[in-house]
C-alpha cells in the first residue's frame, strides 16, 4: 500500500503523558494509518524526523478566535505555534448565536464590529466556519454575556424568569447543534449582575446535553475563594463539568494565593469534576476595565478608539503627559484595551504545573498591540518552561495540549496519536523549538515548529508559510446515553 504521507525515524509523544518513544507514522486520507518501528511501504511525501519530535497537533482551549477564524483563515497567529484546534466562544461571549442590535457591547467588542456578528444559530456559525475552510478547527462555546445581549433590554442587572427561559431555549437548541458548553465572563459588568441562581438555570441546560461549564470567574482579585465556591456550586447543580478560565490570583494583594486555590481545587476535585486552564505569561491583557486600574503594577494600552495614538505606551505615561490622574486618564482613553502585569510568576508556575491544567492562549487578535500569547503560548511552555527551567517533562507539557484538553472537551479521535485517529499533527524540535513573540514585536510566528498536518494536509511549514486550510468544524458528540 502506498500511503500519502510518512513520517520517518521520528520520537512520538503520543498526547497521552506516557513516555516517548521511536517510530515511522503513515497516513492516509485525514487519518492515522500506522504507527510501527519501521514501516516499509512507499508514501507519495516522506518527511525525515529525526531529532524531531512527533506529536499531536495542540488544542488551545482559550481562544477569542470566533470572528478571525472565519475572516482570515489562513489563521497564522495559531497554525504557526503547531495549534491544529481552536476552542472559541471563551469569558461569556461568543460569535455563535449572538444577535447585535446597535453598539457592541463590552467585552463582545473583543471579537469584532456589529457586521461581524452575523451567526445567530450554531448551525450558521458551522456553516461560516465550513464556507471559510480556516487551516485549523474550530469548536464553539456559548456565552452566557451573548445570550443575555440577545434576550435583555439592559445588561446592568439581573435576568428576569421570561428571559431565563429564552436564554434556557436558546442554549438547549445550540447544544443540540453541537455547541460544546457554556462560558461566562462574570467579571465583566455585562454580565456581574446576573446572579448564581441565573447561572444555575443555564447548568441544567448542559446536564441534559452533556455540555461542559467554563467560567472567567466573578472575580480572580481578592474574593478568589468565594468566586471559586460559586464556580463549584454552578457545576455540582447542573452536574457539569466546571473549567475555570485562565486561573490566576491578579493584583499585588493576592500574589502567592495559589496556594489557597489550588488546595481548594484539590479538596473539591474529591467529589466534581474540576479543573482549569491557563497561559504561560505573568501579564494579562483584555478591555481597559476602570475596576483594575491602580499603581501597584504597570499597565500597557494596547489600543483605544477614541486615541489610537497612545497605543503601546504606559497609562502612567499617559496620565502624566496629560496632567491627570490614571482614572481620568482610563475615563478619557475608554473604550480602550490593555496589558495588566498583575501576577506573580510563582503563581503561573503553580497553576501550569497542576495537574488538571490545561493550556490555552487567551490572545486577542483583535489588538493592533497584541500580548505576545496570541502568537507564543504554546512554544513558550514547550521551550522556556518544559526545555529550559524544567517545569514539567515534555511528555507532561504536551499531554496539557493535547490529550486531557480533547478529553475535557468531547473531541472524539483528536489529541492523541495514535491508529485511526484523525491526522492533526505537529513535528518540531525539542532542543530550539521557543516562542519568538514578545510585548515590543508579539506578530512573531515561533521557532523550531517544522511541519503542521491537519486532518491529514500539510498544513504549515518550510518558509513559515501556510500550505493548506482543512480545518472542520467540530460537533460535541453525542454520547451513547444520549442517543438511546
């Protein structure tokens, strides 16, 4: 047999956490089709890895990729870290089944303009994604901020019985068009009134359809702990899964908090299914929020709509050449984006060496200024933190990217490499592979990732190109229990 593709003489991390090992890997058509010591079939490309390192392609489980995906398929920010899976809909908002009636609003504006919002079903979303062909795959969460921006005339309070229900009806439809769950940006004042009870409603829908919770936490400043119990409450009610978004213990005050958390993690994880994920960067970045304005770290505008000039300088820069304080400052630059270096690195350490951590970018394409994330996240785990500071072993750095983030998310046959599974692959190596992005220059496609395969094309690879766009869009499956 003549297989398309082969991969010789390269070391498999197979996505799983077990150890590494030798190998040929052949494939044909959009999947797996061996994987042996030697295999001596022909193959119409045969590509040489060794020294290289063969592993599933990397699933970003936080993404605000639902507009880019579509209107740049090509989509390098991703494709170039070895990410063959994008995870989109993530902190309560989501392009999929959001209707916009005038301005956007905070932190919808994250995706895109009003005209960009045009996909009121999942189905009209799969469809956008399938008319594009993007060289990755996508899945989508909804957001519980888009489901309120459709259903209620004033998003500063809390949801009416009548507005529960529709948003019940509407979230019940979109999982049985495939959605993988709901998300929820609680932080946000678009969505900080809505009360637990509100969230509760939303966790039955999931049950029923088997979808997963993930949560931007009401707060991840000094109230931690109680945001992290109402997480946990949310999912025990609605008998979900709970995935807390980008754990982290922001502002000067909590630093060194993790401690706390995760013990908190540990014991709850005795009784639910819990667990979170994060990048790996000390910084945060997201809408200039006049809550999380102080003097007690630096902050960086990435952009603002009313002075685009300022973009890339401090907010202590600016208020001082404008004579004013860093409140009047933010007031004068809003609607406006930002870099908070709100964390401790002992913190990430901490949260990416837990076990139930995944991996996830959270990078905002839309910034003209972008954090580094959006083009880095996953080369700098492997590089800095797996290769060079000894973090965690390889196999463990790539398990976070793969395996344990298909699993969480219902991504039949992906994650792993193994026979019959779908051909999402990346080759790269160990000893130079890093991330290149940086706050000053964060448009920086990585070093060392060689070759990137999805669903079976060469999709990336020699002269940081992109080769091929055979991304798909990706239902949650229904289960055997479901089906019955």
């Amino acid at each position: 047999m003549k297989f398309d593709y082969l991969f010789r003489n390269v070391t498999v991390i197979d996505g799983s956490g077990g150890p590494e090992y030798r190998a040929d890997v052949a494939i044909q058509d959009d999947r797996i089709a061996q994987i042996a010591p030697s295999i001596s079939s022909e193959a119409q490309h045969e590509i040489d890895g060794s020294g290289r390192v063969l592993a599933p392609g990397f699933i970003d489980v936080h993404t605000h990729d639902d507009i880019n995906v579509i209107r740049i398929p090509e989509y390098l920010p991703k494709i170039s870290q070895g990410v063959t899976t994008v995870i989109v809909g993530n902190c309560g908002i989501s392009a999929a089944c959001a209707t916009i009636k005038g301005q956007v609003p905070d932190p919808m504006n994250l995706l895109g303009e009003a005209q960009h919002f045009a996909y009121p079903t999942v189905e009209d979303y799969a469809h956008a994604v399938a008319q594009a062909r993007p060289a990755i795959n996508v899945g989508t969460l909804i957001g519980h901020t888009a489901l309120r921006n459709n259903h209620m005339d004033d998003l500063f309070r809390a949801a009416s019985p009548q507005e529960i229900s529709a948003m019940r009806a509407q979230l019940k439809l979109a999982l049985q068009q495939g959605a993988l769950g709901l998300s929820t940006g609680l932080a946000y004042a678009s969505a900080f009134q809505s009360t637990t009870e509100e969230v509760m409603a939303l966790a039955e829908e999931l049950a029923e359809e088997n979808g997963v919770y993930t949560t931007h936490l009401r707060s991840e400043f000094e109230p931690i702990l109680d945001a992290l119990d109402e997480a946990f409450r949310i999912g025990r009610h609605g008998k979900v899964p709970v995935v807390v978004s980008h754990h982290k213990c922001a502002g000067a005050k909590n630093w060194g908090r993790t401690v706390e958390t995760l013990k908190l993690f540990d014991k709850v994880r005795e009784q639910q299914d819990v667990s979170c994920d994060c990048y790996p960067y000390s910084a945060s970045s997201s809408t200039l929020d006049m809550k999380q304005i102080t003097d007690e770290f630096d902050i960086i505008i990435t952009w603002s709509q009313p002075h685009p000039e300022v973009a890339g300088q401090s907010l202590k820069q600016i208020a001082q050449s404008w004579s004013m304080s860093l409140h009047q400052a933010g007031e004068l630059l809003m609607p406006a984006g930002a870099i908070y270096y709100n964390m401790d690195e002992q913190d990430v350490r901490r949260v990416m060496r837990y076990p139930v951590t995944m991996i996830g970018s959270d990078g905002l394409p839309n910034d003209p200024m972008p954090h580094p994330r959006l083009w880095g996240a996953f080369p700098r785990v492997l590089g800095h933190y797996s290769r060079d500071e000894k973090l965690f072993p390889l196999t463990t750095a790539i398990h976070k990217m793969t395996g344990m983030s298909a699993a969480r998310f219902q991504l039949p046959e992906r994650g792993l490499l193994k026979c019959g599974y779908y051909a999402d692959l990346v080759l790269f190596d160990p000893a130079t592979v890093r991330d290149v992005a940086s706050f000053s220059d964060p448009k920086q496609p990585a070093a060392g990732i060689e070759a990137v395969m999805v669903n079976g094309v060469l999709s990336y690879g020699q002269g940081q190109t992109v080769t091929g766009r055979a991304g798909r869009f990706l239902r949650r499956v229904k289960t055997h229990k479901e089906q019955k």
